[in-house]
C-alpha cells in the first residue's frame, strides 16, 4: 500500500512537471535585460515626498530649457500658455510669450485665411504640423510629446534624467546600431534615435543657476513633472486636510463605539436558581 | 453650560443650523491652518516665494 502510494505520487510529479516544461517550450521569451533597458536610479527629487510641492524656480529653468532645446522638435500639446501663469511665470509674462507668436483667426468677410497673435488660451505651438512632418525631419523616428511623458514611462522623473544624463561617449563593444541612431542604455533596446542633445553651459540660466549637463537634465524633468502632473501641488495639499479628517474620524468613531459599549460589555449576568421547598 | 446644550437640541432646526454653521466655520480656520502648515513647509519653493526674484517692482496681476 505504502510503496503503490510512492510509485503513484512520483507518478503524478514527473507528468506535472513534464506538462509544465512543456506548456513553457511552447513560447520563447527573447526579452534580455539589455531590452528592457537599464533601470534608472532613484533620485531624491524635491517633489517626492508626500506633502512637497514642485521647486517652481526649477519649473521655470525647465520651461527655458524646453523652450530652447526640447521643442525644437517635441511638443507640449496639452500645456496652454495659461497655465504657466501662477507656477512658473507671470501674466504678463505669459502673454508676452503668447504674443510673440502667430495663431489662425477666424477668416475675413472675403473667407480668406486670417492670423492674429497669440493670447493666454492659446496652446504652446508644436515644432512639426503633423506626425508625417515629424517622422520626415527625423529620419523616420516620430518625436513624441512631452505633455504627459512622465506619466508615460517607467520610472518616471527618474527615467527621463537618467536618458537625458545617460549617453555614454560610445556604444559598448559589439552593439551594432542602425544607421542615425544612437546608444542609450536607459532606452529599451539600447538604439534610440535622439541624439545627445543636453551639454554643459548650453542654455543661460537668468538666476545665474550654472547650467552644467544634470542640472538641466534636472530642470527639464521637474517642468515635464510638472506638465504631466500640474495638480501636484494642490492635490499634496488636500491630501494633508483628507488625512487629518479622516483619521480624527476614525479615532472619534473608536471611541464613541466603546463608549456606548462599554456598559454591555461590563455587565454581569447572575442566575439565582428558584429556591426548591 | 448644561441649558445651553438643551436649547441646542430642543429644535431640530437649530441643531442642523449649528452643525452646518460649525461646519462652514472648522473648515475656514482648519483650511488657513493646513495652508500655513503647507506653505511653511515648501517654503522657498512656490511661485508667490520666487516670484519677487523674477518681477521688478511687483507684478501685480498674478492669478
């Protein structure tokens, strides 16, 4: 009896796992760590904890430096001149940007086309009209927009700083890339088709911040943060007011419990059997 | 002490008065107190702390 259990328990392992090597033969997984891409450090952003907002001096050297390098070729098409307005920079600065450039009106009596300058409700202009435009600038690479790409990407903030930070002088020995494309280890595959494009004293910061490679790269990451997630702040803010409500509530609602309890709890039954003659 | 618990409860009306009253109340004083809290604690890094960097002579139309 004990050696038919034996036989039949061993029995029935080898064909589990022979099934199960099976079921696995039937698909190949050919993803290697260096197509994943390499995972980012974590940085200490000045945003992460629960209750900090964004560094809006940072926010304000991003947006310059996505102004004079990013948006030469990705757009912001979700942020409206509005809405530096108050986080980055003032109205009149805001409308000055606006201003400096042209947006469709409504046409002349005649239908014809008409432009007029930018106003506040206006949108921040795309570097391409269209996807096909983009693709036949870059080689055939679309660059994507910046408006939520924090959001959009593993890792996050610390994603994009590590890609930005993270091109090596040169391919390691053996990675053979397309032509145009460049080597970044942070991007899924290695082979990226943005180039380098953050270097040191690039832009001139207008609080004298020097401008070395990170701390761009830092900037930039903070307004893309920012533009991915522009309720950070007022949202932290909420968060403290929700959990000191709620908490006090719970703490309220424990003690009104054992107080309308505590007198069921604590009191004593006694059974005072009928005396027998 | 005790009378004015007494008139408080005698009317459903004011009692439902008094709790959205308080209510109205709590949450302004609850909400500058939050906002001082926050605003200490982030300070150097929000718009209203930097702006003066940036604007000469005040900016006056901010939001």
């Amino acid at each position: 009896m004990t050696q038919k259990l034996i036989v039949g328990s061993v029995g029935v392992t080898g064909l589990t796992t022979s099934y199960l090597l099976y079921q696995d033969s039937l698909t190949a997984n050919a993803m290697t760590a260096a197509e994943h891409g390499l995972h980012p450090p974590a940085y200490g952003w000045s945003h992460n904890g629960m209750f900090d907002t964004f560094d809006h001096a940072s926010i304000r050297r991003g947006y310059q430096v996505y102004k004079e390098v990013c948006a030469a070729c990705h757009s912001l098409d979700r942020i409206a001149w509005r809405n530096l307005v108050g986080v980055s920079h003032s109205t009149s600065e805001a409308k000055a940007f606006a201003e400096e450039l042209e947006y469709d009106d409504e046409p002349d009596d005649e239908g014809n086309p008409k432009k007029r300058p930018g106003k506040l409700a206006d949108y921040i202009p795309a570097p391409y009209p269209n996807e096909q435009a983009a693709r036949a600038a870059n080689q055939g690479a679309l660059p994507p927009d910046l408006s939520l790409i924090v959001k959009a990407r593993h890792g996050g903030s610390d994603y994009i700083f590590s890609l930005l930070t993270g091109y090596p002088d040169d391919p390691p020995a053996g990675v053979v890339l397309p032509p145009g494309a460049n080597y970044n280890p942070y991007f899924p595959g290695g082979s990226i088709a943005m180039g380098r494009v953050l270097f040191d004293g690039l832009v001139e910061y207008e609080d004298g911040t020097p401008a070395t490679t990170s701390q761009m790269a830092k900037d930039v990451t903070t307004f893309l943060n920012w533009a991915s997630e522009p309720d950070n702040d007022e949202r932290k803010r909420w968060g403290l007011k929700a959990l000191i409500v709620v908490s006090s509530l719970y703490l309220i609602s424990i003690w009104v419990k054992r107080f309308k309890w505590q007198p069921i709890k604590n009191r004593k039954f006694r059974f005072d059997p009928p005396k027998k003659n | 002490m005790a009378s004015l618990i007494t008139q408080l409860f005698q009317r459903n009306s004011i009692y439902v008065a008094t709790i959205f009253a308080g209510a109205f109340a709590f949450e302004g004083f609850f909400d500058a107190g939050v906002t001082a809290w926050f605003e200490h604690h982030n300070r150097g890094k929000l718009w209203k702390d930097i702006k003066g960097n940036y604007l000469e002579g005040g900016d006056e139309d901010d939001e």
